[in-house]
C-alpha cells in the first residue's frame, strides 16, 4: 500500500457513506467534544478530538500487529482535523 492508496481510501472514508451513516464529521466531532469536556471536567473541542482520535492510532501501532486501516483512519483524522481548524477561523 502506498502513499497514493492511504490517502484515496481515507478520503472515500471523510467523503463517502459514513457522512450518511453518521452525519456532518464537524458536528460529531462537536458532539464527542461536549461529552468528553462534561467526562474530564476540562474544555475539549472538535478539532482536539480529531487530533486525538489521530493520537489514539499511533498509540495503536506501538503494540503488535497493525492494519492498513490504523494508517487509513490516522490520515483521515488528520485531514479531519485541519478541516475542523479551518472552518473555526472564518
């Protein structure tokens, strides 16, 4: 699997049938940051939950066997990210 590959199947993830599935990725992320931030009893935004959502991949290629899907889901996650903290600064 190459760079090319990676990035193609992380994008059919962002862009595809999961938006159907589970609905605007900002406003989940929006969602997960409420819950987490009520969880911690400290302020968590959309854009930190990408970013550990990225964070939690890497942890995973640490421990063993590691599938294509962890570097998949570590690019869309990113991606994720820097669309979150783009829209913030309109």
């Amino acid at each position: 699997m190459n760079t090319s590959e990676i990035l193609k199947k992380s994008q059919n993830l962002v862009d595809g049938a999961r938006h159907t599935d589970y609905g605007d990725k900002t406003e989940n992320h929006k969602n997960i940051a409420k819950l987490w931030s009520a969880y911690l009893d400290t302020k968590i935004n959309a854009h930190d939950v990408a970013i550990m959502m990225a964070l939690l991949k890497m942890a995973r290629t640490k421990l063993g066997a590691v599938s294509k899907d962890t570097y998949i889901d570590m690019a869309a996650y990113g991606a994720i990210a820097g669309e979150i903290k783009f829209k913030e600064e309109k």
